[in-house]
C-alpha cells in the first residue's frame, strides 16, 4: 500500500493556501500527483484552455516528507523502470474551507498554529478514502478534518522549452501594475512588441448588455520599456492573445511571491507557458493562445462587426422580399396601371393612335420611398369602391377604340384642334331636325 505523510510550517501553509486560492481560479477540483522527490497539485479548466501546475520539492518545502511504497525492496530501493505515484482527486472548496479559516490563527498567538501534518490514508480494508489533515496549536489543541478523495489519472499539459523561440521575464510587480487599468468586461490581452516597447491590449468582443454606460467594445493598451525587463527576445510585432483571467490569476499570486515571470511561446496559436519559482515551489502555467490565423476566423463570424448599413447588402436582401407570397393582383392590359389627371402633351398627341411600350411598372429596389404615382399599387385594397368607374386618360386609345369601349368605362379625353372641328361637323350631319309646321307669317301677336 502506498502511503504519503506530510508537514507544513506556518509560512508553507501560507504559501499552500494562496495556491489553492489560484487553483480556484481555473477548475473547482484539484488533482494531487505525489512521488518521492516532490508533490503536485494541478488544475485543468473546462474548455482545457489552460492548465495550472505547482510542484512542490520534498526536501525544500516541507519540513517533513514521507513516501512509502509497497514495491519498495529489502534493500530500501525499487525496482527498475518503474515509477511509483499517488494521484487522487479533492474539491478545493473542501480544501479551501480547512485552511481559510486558520490563516487568521497566526495572528492571534494564543491559537496560533505550530504545524500541520497530512496524511493520505489508502487502504483496502477501509471503505473510504481519506485525506487526513491536523492542525496542531498552541497549549496541545489539535484540529482534525477527515475529506473524501477519489482516485483519477492526471492529465498533463506538455510544453517543449528547447522550442520556443520567444521568451521575456519581468518583475512580478510591473505586471500587477498592467493588470489594474483592465476592465472585468476585458477577455482577451494582446501582447506584441513594437518601437522597443512591449504593448499589453485587453479587449473583448463582445457588447455588453444591461444599463451600462459604455456598451461598445472597450480597447486598454498597456506599454512597457523593453529597458524594465529582465531579457527579452521577442519577434517584433508578433501578437499574441491570451485570456485575460487566466493572466490576471497567475500575475496575482506570483506578485504575493515577489518573484518574477518568465514566458516562452512560438509562435501564434500555439501554447504558451508562463512559470516562475520561489521558496521550493515550481509554478508552471500554459496556456492557449490565439493569433492572426484565428482572428479571421472570428471576424468572419463576429456579429457585432457584420452590423452595417452598406448598400449592397441591402440590395441582396430586398429582392428577396419583394418575392415574397401574396403578390398584387394583375391588371387587364386594356386598362392601364397607372391613371393620372394631368394633361397630355402635344407630343403625347401626335403619337396617338400608336402602340407605345407599357411603361415601367416596377421601382428600382435600392428607392426607399415609393413613387407618387405608384401609390395606388401600395394603398390597402377599397372592396367597396371596386364597383365603381374610373376617371382618368389612356393616350394609346384611337378614336375608334374609344368608341367600341366608352360603353364600358367612362374617361377623361380632351378634345382638341381638328378632333374638335371633327366631333363638330360628326354632330351636325348625325342631328336630327324637326321641320317646321307653322309659317313666321302666320304667327300673330297677342294684340294683332
């Protein structure tokens, strides 16, 4: 049976429990890898974007370390090619909530904690799985927690240093500094380099919703001397996009160190690990980064940039409309579409009697008013005045056409020059005159 035991002084407890308080941050279980030479916790987040790793040295962190394992031989060592390990998985709320509250104990010198021993307790003949943590105070008072584990494999995220090609370190503190002009909207931070000046953007795509004043996308850039940093080789403006939490959870709990951060990427999509190193304790961050491959992509599929009144779109998506179900009823071709009360030209008149072309009986789709005489073909339908006759001229009608169809409509044709002289001389030869039947020299007055 394999068997790890444990003991923390007051500072390593600190340090413990602002690890958890940074494991929080990624997943809410964290996953505990034990051997003989050190111990791991590490975290995963959901969409495994990011992967978080401490790795804490037996001989330098902890004042007492203690692995057995059962393939342990007489002589005291194991066997070949083989790696003994513990690994097991605990929420860290259940972690967080033993040593929340003891980290106020160091101040108050009566209950003040002296150490901390753990224990993982597995065995066969036990039904559940321990993890055993005392607290021993002051005057003898020892606290006891007894929590539930599960036994999982770990998942790494691998990250080949010899690789990478870009890499800057920086105090710790400069970082805390660029962390507090970021917005808690921010999503993504953009890092490139340009005029020997290191460029740190957060941004987001997003528009937010709600009551907020500013609903647009907000852009923080952040620069820093390249003078300010430890060393730094990076490809000029080369950008890099990473999650701005993630960032700000990692800056945090190195600054509360006081050491400083290194990064290593290559290049664009491709991973990046930030890690630094104090008091016996390996932190190791990578996490996933996006770049100009990506950003295509979701420009491509961003909706708030998509958004625009430009009239080609317009006039795709109009068309579409305009065939849409329930088209207006057609018109007999002996009745024209369009009726008007003006007056025709004289040009008007010379050509009648000729077969014209019908006029246009469409708007053009980029107009966004309708024409004044195409209001007709707009207006709601009048059932009642269907029955009715209808007013108006048809300059394409001969005088015969005319007379065929006068029964059937009644229009408004002005006669003029020699249509009237015509109509004139018509009426005089089709009147019918009564003759006479008394003489003028018959008719008498009334005193004759």
């Amino acid at each position: 049976m394999t068997s790890l035991r444990f003991t923390l002084l007051p500072e390593a407890l600190l340090h413990f429990h602002d690890v958890l308080i940074c494991l929080a941050k990624f997943n809410e279980s964290v996953s505990i890898e034990a051997e003989e030479s050190f111990l791991r916790f590490s975290a995963l987040n959901l969409t495994k974007s990011a992967y978080a790793s401490f790795k804490f040295d037996a001989s330098s962190f902890f004042f007492q370390y203690i692995f057995v394992s059962p393939r342990r031989n007489a002589s005291g060592s194991t066997a070949r090619n083989t790696v003994d390990k513990l690994t097991c998985q605990i929420y860290i709320k259940a972690l967080l909530s033993v040593f929340r509250g003891r980290v106020s104990d160091f101040k108050d010198r009566e209950t003040a904690i002296e150490r901390c021993e753990v224990q993982f307790q597995d065995s066969p003949d036990e039904t559940e799985c321990r993890f055993i943590i005392r607290m021993i105070c002051r005057h003898g008072v020892v606290k006891t927690y007894k929590l539930t584990y599960e036994t999982v494999e770990v998942q790494h995220a691998l990250f080949d240093k010899s690789k990478t090609e870009n890499q800057w370190a920086i105090d710790s503190k400069y970082l805390r500094e660029i962390i507090e002009h970021f917005g808690p909207s921010a999503e993504l931070l953009d890092i490139f380099s340009e005029n020997n000046r290191a460029v740190f953007t957060s941004f987001t795509t997003k528009v937010a919703d709600g009551k907020e004043i500013l609903k647009q996308p907000v852009h923080t850039s952040v620069a820093i001397d390249i003078k300010d940093f430890d060393h730094f080789t990076v490809e000029d403006k080369l950008h890099v996009a990473i999650n701005v939490k993630d960032f700000k959870a990692i800056v945090i709990h190195a600054h509360s160190l006081g050491e400083s951060t290194v990064a290593r990427y290559t290049r664009p999509c491709r991973p990046m690990q930030i890690s630094y190193e104090a008091n016996g304790m390996m932190c190791e961050f990578t996490l996933m980064t996006r770049g100009e491959s990506e950003e295509a992509i979701s420009g491509s599929t961003n909706g708030n940039r998509e958004l625009s009144a430009r009239p080609h779109s317009r006039r795709a998506t109009v068309p579409s409309r305009e065939s849409a179900p329930n088209p207006p009823p057609e018109i007999p071709e002996s009745i024209p579409k369009y009726h008007s009360l003006q007056q025709p030209s004289q040009e008007a008149v010379q050509q009648e009697g000729q077969v014209n072309a019908p006029p246009n009986s469409t708007i053009p789709f980029e107009s966004l008013f309708v024409p004044a005489d195409d209001d007709q073909q707009w207006d709601e339908p009048r059932y009642g005045d269907e029955d009715e006759d209808t007013l108006g001229w048809d300059a394409n009608m001969d005088q015969n056409t005319f007379q065929e169809s006068i029964g059937g409509r009644i229009q408004d044709i002005t006669p003029t020059g020699a249509n009237m002289r015509h109509q004139n001389d018509q009426d005089q030869r089709d009147s019918i005159a009564i003759p006479p039947t008394q003489r003028i020299s018959q008719v008498r007055g009334l005193f004759d």
